[in-house]
C-alpha cells in the first residue's frame, strides 16, 4: 500500500518558511553595503586668451585626483572630432566661414560631446572643462553684427556648470606675458570686446579669480573654490543652460 504522506503541502512549506526565517536567512543581508553614487559636479574655467586657464584646469583635475576626487579634464573647442577639425582650421585662419555658420560649429562641437558630459557626471566623476559655451558666446558676440541673445540660443539646453571660474587678466598682464599668437582671434582689440561681454554673463555661479597670482596661489584658491562645490552640489540636479 502506498505510504500516506502526513502533512498537507501548505504546511510543508509554512514550517520551511518559518525555520528559514529563525535561522535569519529572510532578513537583509548584514554586510553588503548599498552606496548611493553621487553625481560630478561641472567646472568650468573661463577667461580672455593668454589668462593662463589651460595650465589651471590641467592642474585642478589632477589637485582633485589627488584629493580623491575623481575628476576628468575637457577642453572645447575640442579639435580632435571631425567638427573640431574644421574649427581648428578656422582658428588657424585656413579657411573662411560665415560668422553665423562657425558659430555654430563651435555650438556643435559641444553638444557633440553632451553624452560623454552626461554619463562622465552621472557615473559621480567632475569634470573640469576649459571654455565653454561662455566663450562660444563673448567670442561670437564681439563680432560685428552678432547679438549676444543670439548667440546664446544655439547651446540653450547643455548642462549649467555649478561653478564658473573665470581668471580675471588685466590687458597690461597679457601684455606683459608677450605677443598673442597666430590664431584669429588673438588680438588686442578683440580681446577687449571679448573681456566685456564677459562682463554681461557673470551670475552668483561664478567666481572672479585674480589671474595675476602665481600658478600655485592661484591653484591653491580654485582647488578651494572646486572642494566646497562638489561637496554642495552632490546630491542636486544639472539645470539647462539659457533656460527662457
Ligand atoms: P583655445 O583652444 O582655448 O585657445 O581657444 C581657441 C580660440 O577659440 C580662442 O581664441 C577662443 C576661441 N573660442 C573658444 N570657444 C569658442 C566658441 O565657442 N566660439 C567662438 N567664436 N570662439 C571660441
């Protein structure tokens, strides 16, 4: 005769259940440590040509590694890509285009690069980029006929930096600092209308940093400035740029 098996199944599994859960399995496991990934903050240098923003951007990425911070380092225009290609020719006074049109190349060459922006923050990583859409602006805007409103339009939607550094040369530093170079846009009267657009975009995002310092006080001051951002601004969100 077939043995009879004494308990109901329902049974069966409620004592498995209950005994399973004296001997602590059901609960949550003790040691694995669920970590919250905080986002990058974005750092932006700014400043007229030959104010020294390449060299500081180059030393505040590696100040901030070095703090355990980790933070990438970009660069626009970036002439790597193919649309930096043509910007880098423009600069070098290779070719001629339309201001409207190179404009918005240099608009391009940014949004571009907006994915590599995106996850590099996401993924809890600062990123410190030398020029922006700030100088896509003052630059574009001291040309003659180009409106600084329009200028603003093409990179309206990219991420708003949480910090803008903005190395504050004085015309008689840069001089003192030799002949500007080659590239189209290093001149002196130029550069004089560039340093007074910039004038019109500063916000409470910025801070004007006394460029004459010597590289290491002036890293001392922005490797501050950076720590107290990222800390604030870890757990808040990107906001657009030029949102109307
Ligand atoms: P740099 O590689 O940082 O030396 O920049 C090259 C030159 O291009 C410099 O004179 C500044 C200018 N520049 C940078 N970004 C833009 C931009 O978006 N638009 C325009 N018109 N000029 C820019």
């Amino acid at each position: 005769m077939a043995r009879q098996f004494p308990v109901r199944s329902s049974t069966v599994v409620k004592v498995i259940l209950q005994r399973t859960f004296r001997m602590g399995f059901t609960q949550e496991p003790q040691n694995v440590v669920t970590s919250k990934v905080c986002r990058g903050a974005l750092i932006v240098m700014e400043g007229c040509d030959r104010s020294g923003k390449t060299t500081q951007a180059k030393l505040l990425k590696k100040t901030l590694d070095d703090a355990g911070k980790p933070t990438d380092f970009m660069c626009f225009p970036d002439r790597s890509t193919q649309i930096g290609g043509i910007i880098n020719n423009y600069l070098k006074c290779g070719t001629e285009l339309e201001d409207h049109a190179i404009h918005l190349l240099f608009s391009a060459n940014r949004w571009e690069l907006l994915p590599k922006i995106k996850m590099t923050l996401a993924k809890g990583t600062n990123i410190v980029i030398d020029r922006y859409a700030f100088s896509g602006v003052v630059f574009s805007a001291a040309k003659e006929g180009m409106s600084l409103e329009w200028c603003k339009k093409s990179d309206t939607g990219l991420p708003k930096p949480d910090l803008v550094l903005y190395l504050d040369v004085s015309e008689k530093d840069v001089q003192k600092r030799g002949q500007f170079g080659a590239e189209r846009y290093e001149k002196e009267e130029f550069q004089k209308r560039v340093r007074a657009n910039y004038e019109l975009l500063k916000d409470d995002t910025w801070r004007i940093i006394d460029a004459s310092l010597s590289i290491d006080k002036l890293q001392e001051v922005i490797k501050e400035e950076a720590l107290k951002v990222i800390n604030k601004t870890k757990d808040e969100k990107i906001p657009e740029l030029w949102v109307e």
